[in-house]
C-alpha cells in the first residue's frame, strides 16, 4: 500500500485496483519474504556465532512483524477519514500549485508517523529476538539484522535487473 500511495494517480485506474492488487499479491509476497529472510537470518546468525533453529528465526520475524502488519488498521482508519486519498495520490497533489486540504495532509502524515513508529517498534522487536534465539549481543544482533535487510536488497536488485532482462515488455519506460 505504501508503494502505491507514492505513485501518482495517473499509474492506477482507481482505489479499488490497488486495493485488489494488494489483497492479492502482499500476503503471498508476505509469506515469501518470511522464507527468505528465515533462511539469510538462519546463516547469518550461525556465522556470527549464534545458536538457533530455522524454526526460531521464522518465529521472531513473524512475530517481529506484527506491528507492521497492525499498520493496516491505521491505512483503514485513514481511508475511512480521507478516502481515496488514503490509498493513492490525488490529481491535485500532483498538479503544481495546488494545495491538498489541509485536514487531509494532516491525516497523512499522522498515518505515516504511526506507520514508521511501527515499523521502527518491529525493527526493536526483530534485533531483540534475534539476540535472545542467537545468543548474542544486541549490538551484534543488529548488524546480524542490517547485514541481512542489504543482502535481501541487492537480492531484489539483482531479481528486478534479471526481469528487466529477460521481460522487457514488463518494465514501464519514461515517455520522451
């Protein structure tokens, strides 16, 4: 939902499509990224000199992501404020020289501070679960935990560079 709401409205024929596409794909993309990230996590901490199962890893990062996932009553309590607006970006915020109302950015930013709190509380909860499960410091288990966000980002580079390759059609190009 995030990434939709930081395109323009001109990318999305309606709230309604962004909402199905999102039901759609973020659970499976959500359930894939946990298998993902349990198997660099599991390395990762053996390398650095921790002790747990793949199990333990999967269960911190599922448990580490409640309040991320918790951020959806605050995109359904923003859309049900706001409207469409909640979920995409509206022409007159993308046409230069008109304002949004002013309630209405308020209510953005309000629902985006709550959304980086979570997520910033889901981070806390993923480094202190990681440090308990692999027995090692907190200071440790974070660069366990940041070494493993960059390796997972230059894996998704390196799957959008190969898609881009290989489907051409698939990737939209700036008009000229």
């Amino acid at each position: 939902m995030a990434v939709y709401r930081t395109q323009f409205a001109g990318a999305h024929p309606s709230a309604a499509e962004v909402l199905q596409s999102s039901l759609l794909f973020g659970p499976i993309g959500g359930v894939f990224s946990l298998y993902l990230f349990a198997a660099i996590y599991g390395r990762l901490g053996a390398r650095a000199g921790g002790t747990s199962k793949r199990n333990q890893v999967f269960h911190v990062l599922a448990y580490g992501g409640i309040p991320v996932a918790a951020s959806l009553i605050l995109w359904a309590l923003t859309a049900l404020f706001i409207g469409e607006a909640a979920i995409i970006d509206t022409p007159a915020a993308a046409t230069p020289g008109t304002d949004v109302d002013g309630f209405v950015a308020f209510v953005l930013r309000l629902q985006f501070a709550g959304y980086v709190l979570l997520m910033l509380w889901s981070v806390v909860l993923q480094v202190m679960g990681f440090s308990e499960i692999l027995g090692l410091t907190t200071r440790k288990a974070f660069g366990v935990w940041v070494l493993g966000q960059l390796l997972a980002l230059l894996a998704a580079l390196f799957l959008s560079a190969l898609i881009a390759l290989l489907f051409p059609g698939l990737v939209p190009t700036a008009p000229h």
